[in-house]
C-alpha cells in the first residue's frame, strides 16, 4: 500500500488489534474520550460552543461522566458549561404549565387505567425537556466507527499487514461483526471475515467446553490454563469490551 493512500484509521485499527477483546470497541471509546478531550479545550470559555451543545444538552450519561478524566482545570469547565443546561432546564420548568382537559375523553380513562401510557397534560413540558440533538460525542464516535470498520473490510484481502493484526486479534464482537458485515463489498472479504471469525469462535467454544469439564468434581484437581478466563472472553464476543480506563491506547 502506498504511503499516501493510508487511512488515518489505519495504524489505529492495526493497534487496537494487538490488545484484548475487540478492538473496534476499544477503538471507539479511544476516539469518544478523544473528543471529549477537544472539547472541553476552550468549550466553558466559547460562547459559540455552549450554544451548540444546549442542543443536546451536553452529553449522554456514559460521555458525562466521563469528563472528569479529561485532564486539568476539567472540573472548572464543567462547572461553567453544564452550568448552562441547569438554567435551560430551571427556565423551561418555569413556563411549563398543566393541561387539563376540559372534559373527560377517553384519551383521558385510559391513562386513568393505564399508568404506564404518558399523561397528555405533561406531554408539551416533556417534550421541551428532550434534547434536540444527540449527544455530539456518540455522534463522533458513530462517523468514525464506520470509517474505521470500512478501513478493515477494504484492506483484509489486500494488506498483508492487516490481516495478520486481524488474525492475531480476540476478533469482533457480535456488534461489530454486524456492522462489518453491513459493510462487506466483495465476496472475498466476506468470505475471509467469516472464515477468521468462525476460527476464533470454535476455538472459544473449545475453552469454554473445557472450563466447565474442569468444575466437574472429577476434575477439580486440574489447573486452569488458557480456558480460565474463556467465560469472560466469551462475554466480549457476544456483548462487547468492557468499558476501560480511556487514554491507555495512544492513538496518532
């Protein structure tokens, strides 16, 4: 592959591979808490910013929360930025009024009689209260996601270098596999990424097969040896990574 035709994604994905469990959920949290990170830089101090974030209402809760490890001054700048949502959230609150019906409709029974559908009187403050916009980290971590997922499936039957960091991987969680499947273009490449795939899988079931001969009271007194966290890596094959600590992988 030529120097100037390299993704940018590319030495990302070739990185992520080399550490456990898959490694475009690794990839992706890297690139979220990335964006956190450029975003709390200068975000509290411009106005422009706040403004595009009222949209949203900042972030979701997993990117919120997140925002304290983004590095010094963090706690100050969320402070000022969320700041702005709690005085949208106290002015919306202060004009919303109760809308009760001039007379029973049977809009209104069923809601008696049925407490999990919404009430009508509430529904304009509760749709004033939700975000216009999606949260702008999730958003990034979705574009980025399938331009990296697109970076594996066009170089995995052409790039040497790729395929084997893909093989040597713990490979893609049933999410991932989903989305790479969605974006498979040739029969080549599907045909290499189930066939990597199903290795990985057969192999795990053999683990997992022999951890739980292993509980069997006949055979307690042997050890544990590469099956013993199988149930775990099972896990992260159908459910994804777990959350990490973010800024472990350095990205370029």
């Amino acid at each position: 592959m030529k120097k100037d035709h390299i993704p940018n994604s590319y030495f990302e994905i070739i990185e992520a591979c080399a550490e456990p469990g898959c490694p475009f959920c690794r990839l992706v949290e890297e690139i979220g808490f990335r964006f956190l990170m450029a975003s709390m830089h200068g975000t509290a101090t411009d106005p422009d910013m706040r403004l595009q974030f009222r949209a949203s209402l900042g972030f979701c809760n997993r990117h919120a929360w997140l925002l304290p490890q983004t590095g010094g001054g963090a706690r100050l700048g969320i402070a000022i930025i969320y700041q702005d949502f709690i005085r949208q959230v106290e002015k919306e609150l202060s004009r919303a009024g109760y809308d009760s019906p001039r007379s029973v409709s049977l809009s209104q029974m069923q809601e008696t009689l049925n407490r999990k559908r919404p009430s009508a009187a509430t529904q304009t403050v509760v749709k004033n209260l939700q975000p216009e916009k999606p949260c702008p980290a999730c958003l990034q971590e979705a574009e980025l996601e399938t331009l990296a997922i697109t970076t594996l499936v066009d170089l995995l039957t052409t790039d040497e270098k790729m395929l084997k960091a893909f093989k040597s991987s713990d490979g893609l969680c049933l999410y991932h596999l989903r989305r790479a499947l969605e974006l498979v273009r040739d029969k080549a490449t599907f045909e290499t990424l189930l066939e990597i795939t199903r290795e990985k899988l057969v192999k795990l079931q053999a683990e997992l097969d022999e951890f739980i001969r292993k509980h069997d009271h006949r055979f307690q007194h042997e050890k544990f040896e590469a099956e013993g966290d199988s149930w775990q890596r099972a896990i992260i094959q159908i459910a994804g990574s777990p959350r990490t600590e973010p800024g472990k992988m350095k990205l370029k």
